[in-house]
C-alpha cells in the first residue's frame, strides 16, 4: 500500500510538472507571437523619438525568440528625413553625419525583451549585420551645438527608454558610399571590405556626458581593405591596403599607400595645367592621438604625433611647363600653411626611411637629370594653422637628415615663421664628405658640366630669408676639382676642349682652402628673389651663389673675414 501510495504521488508529481512546462512553453509562444509586434512597434518609436524624427527604422519581419534571448530583423532599412535634417540646420542643431542603412538581416542575440518591455530598459548582448548597405553624407557644420537640458539623446530616448546598453555591435562586410558636400563640388567615395566593431554601447544618465566614449560607445574600431580612387581627371589612381581606426586608443593607421600617375608621356600630353606629375608610395602612416570627433564634424585635423614610415616620393617636373606668370611666394611652406582651407594642427610629425627623387628636364637639350634624397629621417614640430596655436608657438620647426644623391650625408634644418606677412625664415645645413663625381648623373644633363675628379669635404651653409631676401654664409671645401664643358649633340655629349682646358685653367680653382695651413674661401652672400622663382628655387640659388666664388666664379672671402654678409630684411 505504501508503495503504490509513493508511486502515484511521484506520478501526480510528474503530471504536474508536465502541465506546468506545456503551459510554460504555450505561455512563451504565445508570448513571442504577441510580444513581437509589440516590441517591433516600441523599437520603431524608440528611433524616431531619439533621433529628433530625423530617423525612422522600418524591416519586413521581425522574429523573436524569448527562450533563446535572440531576434532576428529582416530587410532593416534606416531612413533620414530630408526636410526634419534641413530644419535641424536652420536651427543650428543638425549632425555633421546623415547615414542611411539597408541590411538583409540584422540578428540580435543575448537579448532580454521582457526588460525592454516592462522596464524600458534595452539590454542585448550582441548585435551582427552581414553586407550592411551604408551611405554617409557629410554636411559643413560650424561649431557642436552648445545643448540645452532635455536636448540630449539620453532626454529625447527617456519618454521611451531608461537605459540602451549593447555589448558589442559587428558590422561586416560593409559596402560603404561617402558624400563629402563639405565643398563646393561633392566629393563621392565608394568603400568596400570594410568592417566595424563597436563594443559597450551604453546611454543612459551617466554615458550621455562621459568624454571617454565615441558616440556612447567604450571603443569603435573600423577596419577597411583595399580601398582605391581615381581622380576626376584621370590622372591619378590612390590606393591605400588597410585603413584601421580606433577610438579608444585615438589612434589611425593607413598602410600600403599608393600614389600612382599615368605614364609620364600620356600624363604631360593630357594635363593642361602644366604641373608636375609626381608619385608616391609609404609603407605606413599612423595618427597618434588622432581627434577624431573634429575630423568627422568639422573636418579640421588634430593629430599629437604623426609618423610616416619608409617609403619613396618620385617628383618629375614638367618639361613643358612655361614660368609661371604670377608671384611664386604661394609655393612657400609658411605660406602653403596659413592658407590651408583645412583647420590644421600637428605637434610632431616624424619622417622615417623616406627616398626623394627629383626629375628635371634641359628645356634646351630635352635630357633629364634627377636628384636624390636617400634615407631621409627626421622630425617637424608644430605644424598648425590655428590662431591661439601660432600665438603660443609662432614657429613650425623642421630637422632632417638625408644622404645626397645616396652618397654624402646633409644634415640641413628649417624654420619657419608662421602668420607672418613678411615670411621669415632661416635655414642651415651641413654636407659631408663624399666624391664629387656622383654629382655628373646632375651636373651633365642640366648644366653640361662634367666633374673629371674632386672630392667634397664639407659644405656649409647659413641662411636668413624672408619672401624677397636671403642672406648668410655659405663655405665650401673640397679637393682636386677640375671640370668638363660639354655640347649636346645628336649622338650623346661633346667635350669643349678649349674651354675645358681654359676653365680648368684660369677660372677654377682646385681645391679649398688652397693650400695646408692657408684659411678657405667662404661666401657672404645676398639672393634677392625674382617674383617668378619658387621658394626651393631660391634656396638653391642662395646656396648656388655661394658655391660659385668657392670655386672661383665670382668673388669670395677668407672664412677668418670679418666682414659681415648684409642681413636679409
């Protein structure tokens, strides 16, 4: 008897609780089928109420599954509303950003809808969307918008939402189209392979103030592959192989950039502003401390230290370019700062490993010569357009090292006055030794000098300039120097024999100092700037023009002179 009193009590037992999960489980079905228009509807609301009716979400089905704490939307389509966006701009308080989003499928996992129903408060663990649709429009925006209270998004989501926290947001595979209309003309960019992770997304009383987070979130980190563009003439192709950006850390890195023209020939042919056509490639560029909230809403540039990382710049000056016809003080770097339409300010800037090559063409020969800048590293400090900057710091500072034609080490530096009308600046540099001869690759095809032996021990300059006069000392010391005059012809260079002879002769002397123990030669010298003469134009002619008398064109002086070279002004 007590046994099958046991038994059947066991069975009620088991009865009951069976009972008790099929209604457990009716009650979640019917749960996920009356829930799921409901929270699609509070979902709906919650956007527009939190966008300022800017933005409205809309999706074809919406799935959700209470027991698995997941959701699935289908067809998700984010949409702007032009005319609430213009009247938000009259107002003052429109986005730098408008975005529009179409993805197929946007799955939420972790979820706890019964919270966000009864609570008001929208906790998930994870959302993903796979090949999101994204389109950017960027808008000038003047200043961020002071705020008022209950202007915030956490007072707008309020009425409706306590509280939205999200784990972490994946976005991959993303096709991305950009619309700069910050400028005149818009700027279009279509960017694929990108993906985006945003982790921590919290607003709610405390986040809505919180500096440490980018758009509420604790990081949000882009990463873009292979993206390329072609400028609208058709000249150029840019490609860059990654872009990776993270907020948390500030900081930006760009790799395998790419600056590749069309061919030299093609180029010149179809350019009918006469510039140079240049190229360019960089392992590497990293932004460190990167503002990116200025960037994104007021375009301006705010990096700490930026460091660029082995590469090559190849510049080839146009053989058909005609003199410019207007003053050349635009091509000087104080001045190319100061007129920037971009708001600029970086404290460092670090060149590493970079080669210069520069290509120039003998309007009268047609032959080419290039000069190069090998291994050049070094550092710029204080480059900045900013008023309250510049009054701090009124100078932008400029130290580099290089190797001449990959043969004699130039250590040479700058600096540079900024908002300055009258331009100042001075520069000084120091060339090692190395053997003149490597200068021919130059000298034969642009001057018809060939160098038949020297060495160079050192040369030396100092220079003060300003936009119209430059003055200093420059000294050059060198060994056993003795020259070539030379005729182009049909098959190659001839020498002048007479000349040659003459010149080596009478004009040029040999060595400086010219004897052991004797003082060398040096220059005080004086360039006034032609109007038409850019500004490395004429640093090069101020160094030439010392140069010359060491060799014995002109007039020089001994080093231990004590007359002062006149100061620029």
């Amino acid at each position: 008897m007590v046994a099958n009193s046991i038994t059947r009590g066991w069975r009620i037992t088991i009865i009951v609780i069976t009972g008790f999960v099929i209604l457990l489980i009716a009650a979640f079905l019917f749960l996920d089928t009356y829930l799921t228009p409901k929270l699609s509807a509070k979902l709906k609301n919650a956007v527009l109420t939190g966008s300022d009716s800017l933005y409205h979400i809309d999706f074809s089905k919406a799935e959700l599954h209470i027991w698995q704490g997941k959701a699935i939307l289908n067809d998700v389509r984010l949409i702007p509303d032009t005319a609430v966006y213009h009247r938000l701009r009259r107002q003052g308080n429109a986005p730098a950003e408008v975005y529009e989003l179409e993805v197929k499928r946007l799955l939420i996992t972790g979820a706890h809808p019964l919270k966000f129903y009864f609570k008001k408060q929208l906790d998930i663990d994870q959302i993903n969307l796979d090949q999101p649709q994204v389109r950017v429009s960027s808008y000038p925006v003047k200043k961020d918008s002071p705020g008022k209270p209950g202007e915030t998004i956490y007072a707008k989501l309020a009425p409706a939402l306590k509280s939205v926290h999200v784990g972490a947001i994946n976005l991959r595979n993303i096709t991305a189209t950009y619309l700069n209309q910050t400028k005149p003309q818009t700027e279009s960019y279509r960017l694929k392979e990108m993906n985006l992770a945003a982790t921590e997304l919290l607003i709610d009383s405390a986040t809505q103030t919180d500096p440490s987070r980018t758009l509420f979130c604790r990081d949000i980190v882009t990463d873009l592959h292979r993206f390329s563009w072609q400028t609208a003439d058709g000249l150029y192709l840019s490609k860059v192989d990654s872009v990776r950006l993270s907020t948390r850390t500030a900081r930006l890195v760009l790799s395998g950039i790419r600056i590749q023209p069309i061919a030299a020939a093609a180029f010149f042919a179809r350019d009918k502003k006469e510039r140079d056509r240049y190229a360019l490639r960089l392992n590497s560029v990293v932004l460190n401390n990167f503002d990116y909230q200025s960037f994104r809403k007021q375009q301006e540039l705010n990096v700490a230290r930026l460091v660029i990382n082995k590469g090559d710049l190849e510049i080839y000056s146009n053989p058909r370019g005609r003199p410019k016809k207007t003053d050349r003080l635009v091509t000087y770097p104080n001045y190319v700062i100061s007129h920037l339409q971009t708001v600029l300010q970086i404290d460092t800037l670090d060149v590493k490993h970079i080669d210069v090559v520069l290509t120039m063409v003998n309007k009268k020969t047609r032959k080419p010569g290039a000069i190069s800048f090998v291994n050049t590293t070094g550092r710029l400090l204080n480059i900045t357009n900013k008023a309250a900057r510049i009054k701090l710091k009124p100078n932008t500072s400029v130290d580099l090292s290089t190797y001449l034609l990959g043969k004699g080490k130039l250590d040479f530096g700058f600096v540079f006055r900024l908002n300055d009308p009258a331009y100042h600046y001075r520069y000084h540099g120091h060339l090692g030794p190395m053997n003149l001869l490597a200068g021919n690759s130059v000298l034969v095809p642009l001057a018809l000098i060939k160098v038949r032996s020297g060495s160079l021990k050192s040369l030396d300059f100092s220079i003060r300039s300003d936009a119209k006069t430059s003055a200093g000392k420059v000294t050059f010391l060198y060994n056993d120097l003795k020259i070539e005059l030379l005729r182009a012809g049909q098959e190659g260079y001839q020498k002048k024999g007479l000349l040659s002879f003459l010149a080596n002769l009478i004009v040029i002397k040999n060595n400086n100092p010219d004897d052991a123990g004797t003082p060398p030669r040096s220059s005080g010298v004086v360039y006034v700037r032609p109007p038409l003469i850019p500004f490395f134009a004429s640093v090069w002619q101020t160094i030439l023009s010392g140069v010359k008398p060491a060799v014995g064109v002109g007039k020089a002086e001994p080093a231990d002179s004590k007359k002062k070279p006149r100061k620029a002004r």
